[in-house]
C-alpha cells in the first residue's frame, strides 16, 4: 500500500475521526517544532503533512500579518482540517489537497516549511525536498519532526511491543506504513538526504517527551483497539491490555515516553546548482506519495 492508499483509506480516516487523540499525542513536540522554526510575525508558512491543521493554526497564532498553507495528501484530514477551522479566531489559514512532493507551489512563496511527521512517507526524499526547497525563499527555513529509534527498553517501544502481542498480527500496523515512519530516523541519512535536496546548515537535535494515549487505561485500550481494522477484541484481552498501560497512568493520563528528531535546515541565501533540484525517478515522472504525521 503506497502512502496515498493509506492516508484516504482506514489510516487517514482514524486520524480524522479523532483529532483531538492524535493532536494530544504529538503537542509534546510543538514546542521544540516552533522554537526551532522561530516563525516570524509576518511569515509565509507552509505546513507540510498538514493532517487536521493542529500546527498550521499554531502556527497561523504565530504569524498574524503572515499567512499559512497546510498540504496534506488525505482527503479526510484535508476536510476536518477546513471543518475545525475558523478564519475569525484562526487567521490566513487556508487548506490544500495535494502531494507535496509534486504540488504546484509558488516558487520562493513561503519563508518557513514546517512538518510534525509529515514527511517520512515520500516515495523519493531528495526529489520532494528539492521540490519544498524551490518553494521556499532564498534564506528559507525548513524544519520538521521524525521519530527517533525506539531504544530497547523505551517506553512506549515496550508497552506497543506487549500490546501487539496480545492482539495479534490482525490489529498491527501495516508494514509498509511502519517502514515509511523509519525512514528518517537516521541522522546521517536526514543531513544525506537534505544535502543532495540542496539545503544547508541541517541538525538534528533529539527531544523526548511523554506522548498521551488516553484518559486511563481503559481509555488508552479503545484508542489503540480502535486503530487497527481487526476482529473484536475480548473483555480478557481488553483487561490485560489495560494492564500494561496502568503503569504509565498519571494525572494527566496514560504516558509514554517517545523521542524525535527536530530537524532543521535552511535554503542557501544565494541560489546555486544542486545535483537533485528537479530530482526525478529513473522513469522520469515525479513519484507520487507523501506524508502526515
């Protein structure tokens, strides 16, 4: 299943069912996303991976004599991200159906490119960072969040490693899915990758931060059941399920701890040839998959 299929299919779908769940999962990492992206008050930003617009409203508070773009691939979450959007209180937000990869932007139209794990999913890296760098502005900034490695005794790795043992091959992550969101979880390969694109000046800073996934332990089991397109689930499954989440239940809710990349990069200020700018596939058409989240 390439990433189109998956983001206007049941994946797409979930994720636009449950906004909220999914934005409480990822908020942990905006703050260190938005330092990074040091948006300006007069920015023009583009939101790559868009999903139900949770950053491109952040990011539209940041910049109220600026404008935002949000691009997403899933038509589902192109339509809850218009839905939960209000010009009045949100500002120049405006929502695009589109693959970044290859979408008609204006060249040079945007001074930042943002993505909270809306960019694991492109079919060829370099050509779709080449294409985003042509859309940003001599000096533009692009900076985005890619998960990490999960080490072996992490958090969140041991719990979801338990909790697929429990329900079984029918309820896990689709491998084509779980590989695309490994594929920047490199360092080397992101600075390759960005270098060939024609960006300068990338890090790579790791963050971690505890990631909710739910209320409490039952509430945590219907989110992570209800992921996945599976047979049902027994109440003696459900209660042991519940119990590896119960230790990580807190104030808050149920807490996993999860580490990411915050990458950064800029556009050279002087423009010069790149090797990949207007990188194609070797059957000469650009590839079309994205994505995020």
């Amino acid at each position: 299943m390439n990433a189109a299929e998956a983001w206007n299919g049941p994946l797409g779908r979930h994720w636009a069912d449950h906004p909220d769940r999914y934005d409480a999962m990822l908020a942990p990492f905006d703050s260190a996303l938005f330092d990074a992206a040091a948006i300006g008050v007069t920015d023009r930003v583009l939101d790559i991976g868009c999903g139900s617009g949770g950053t491109s409203r952040a990011a539209a508070r940041l910049t109220p004599r600026g404008r935002v773009t949000g691009v997403d691939i899933s038509a589902p979450l192109v339509a809850r991200a218009r839905a939960l959007t209000d010009p009045a209180r949100d500002g120049d937000v405006t929502f695009e159906l589109g693959d970044a990869q290859v979408h008609p932007f204006e060249p040079g139209g945007y001074d930042v490119a943002i993505s909270r794990g809306g960019v694991m999913f492109f079919a060829d890296h370099v050509s779709a960072f080449a294409h985003i760098g042509e859309a940003l502005r001599a000096g533009g900034r692009l900076v985005f969040v890619s998960p990490r490695p999960a080490p072996t005794d992490g958090e969140e790795r041991r719990a979801l490693g338990l909790l697929a043992s429990l329900v079984g091959g029918d309820h896990a992550v689709d491998t084509s899915v779980a590989a695309a969101m490994a594929s920047l979880s490199d360092p080397q390969r992101i600075t390759s990758v960005l270098g060939d694109a024609g960006f300068e000046e990338i890090t790579s800073v790791p963050v971690t931060a505890a990631t909710r996934w739910g209320g409490d332990a039952a509430d945590a089991v219907d989110f992570f059941v209800s992921r996945a397109q599976g047979p049902p689930v027994t109440d003696r499954t459900r209660a042991a399920m519940a119990d590896v989440f119960r230790p990580y239940e807190a104030p808050e809710g149920v807490l996993l701890r999860a580490g990411v990349w915050v990458v950064s990069a800029r556009r050279p200020r002087r423009s010069r040839p790149g090797p990949a700018a207007g990188a194609r596939t070797s059957a000469g058409r650009p590839p079309a998959a994205r994505r995020a989240r």
